[in-house]
C-alpha cells in the first residue's frame, strides 16, 4: 500500500490525469476529486502528504476549500498547491507572497508541477502563528478600527491594526451603546496581542522572502 497519498482536486479530467502521468514513480497514491465538496471530504477523511487544488471548481470554490484548510491547525500543515489559468483570481483573495503555499499557473509542464510541489512542501514546514479567534473589525469607542483577516471565525495574521488606545473621556464612563471600561479594556489587549502577533509574522515575511529569493537565484 502507498505510504503517501497526494489529493488532486480540479474539475477538469484533463488536468487530473496530467499530474497524475507527470509525477515521477514512487511510493504514493494520487486521488481525485472533480468539485470543492468531493475535496474538502478526502481532506478530512484521508491522511494526505500533498494537495493540489484549482482554484476555481463547481459546488464548493478552491478559496472556501482553502478557507476550511486553513482553518483547522492539522489540516494547513498539509503541503498545498493552489492551480489557477489566472494569477489575479488568487492574489484577489491571498495577497503575496505566497507563504504558506505555492502557485502553480496553468497550462504547466513536468517541471514547474515538480518545482511547485518541492516548495509547497518546503513552506509547509515553516511556523506559523496560532489560530486565534477574533471578529472580523472590532470598534473602540473612540472610532479607531482594527481590521484582521478571518477565516471561518479564526484568524491566522491580522493584516492592518491600528492600536490608538480610547481617550480618557471613553474611559470614565460606558458609551451609548453600554461598552463599559471592562469591555474596552478586553479590546485593547486584543488589540496589542495582534499587533504582537504582526510583528512576528514580519520577521517570519522577511524569511521567505529571502528563500525565494535564494531559489530564484
């Protein structure tokens, strides 16, 4: 029985039978998925080395998989492939760099499906920030913003905070809506562990970024 078994999920026959021909010989299954739902149930049922998903697929999209993925702590340390004809329909959704996973541009060739699975498994094994569940945009009293970006209720790296703390007037007595100081406080704090959490994914940007730039060379 393979001892790896590498997941492909794209809606055309064609391009499943492609990877399948293109991988070298080796100890691994390939199975396949023709939607986003048939996908998203071998994740979570198999135990898989590798997925290869379109980003574009009927029933469930590849961003909603990529979503349900990233969401779950084991499933996103799986090595991932995101394929797509246009670059623009993933970089409207995940901006790059691409840490945690690697772009493969369709059409392809053995090559580049080869190159692209060594750095999906290579970023794989980088660290990552825990999950920590937040809202989507949390408002202090004093207007200030604090916007991170969320996946299924949990979010991996606020993208923008903007940690301007209330003023004292905020603090001496609840606003209309009945925010109490107690409640502001929790905000705040949340606010400074994101902000915290930002810090450590720079250091963790500038890392790939110096990979790539190592592999490009």
């Amino acid at each position: 029985m393979a001892s790896n078994k590498i997941l492909v999920i794209d809606d055309t026959t064609v391009v499943r039978v492609k990877v399948r021909e293109m991988l070298p010989p080796g100890n691994f299954e390939v199975l396949e998925a023709k939607d986003g739902l048939e996908g998203l149930n071998f994740i979570l049922q198999e135990k898989l080395s590798l997925i290869m998903l379109d980003f574009l697929l009927p029933k469930m999209s590849g961003w909603e998989v990529f979503q349900k993925v990233q969401a779950d702590p084991e499933l996103r340390k799986i090595p991932l492939v995101i394929m797509s004809g246009r670059k623009e329909e993933v970089t409207e959704k995940i901006t790059e760099p691409f840490e945690y996973f690697e772009f493969l541009g369709k059409p392809f060739d053995q090559k580049q499906l080869i190159s692209a699975i060594k750095l999906a498994m290579t970023k794989a094994k980088q660290p990552r920030p825990e999950l920590v569940p937040v809202a989507a945009e949390i408002t202090v009293k004093n207007g200030t913003n604090a916007t991170s970006s969320v996946t299924n209720g949990t979010v991996a790296a606020p993208s923008v905070v903007n940690t301007a703390m209330p003023t004292a007037a905020s603090n001496a007595t609840p606003s209309a809506g009945g925010v109490s100081d107690t409640e502001i406080n929790a905000l705040n704090e949340k606010i400074a562990k994101m902000q915290a959490e930002i810090d450590g994914l720079k250091k963790q940007l500038a890392q790939v970024v110096t990979f790539i730039k190592q592999k490009i060379k």
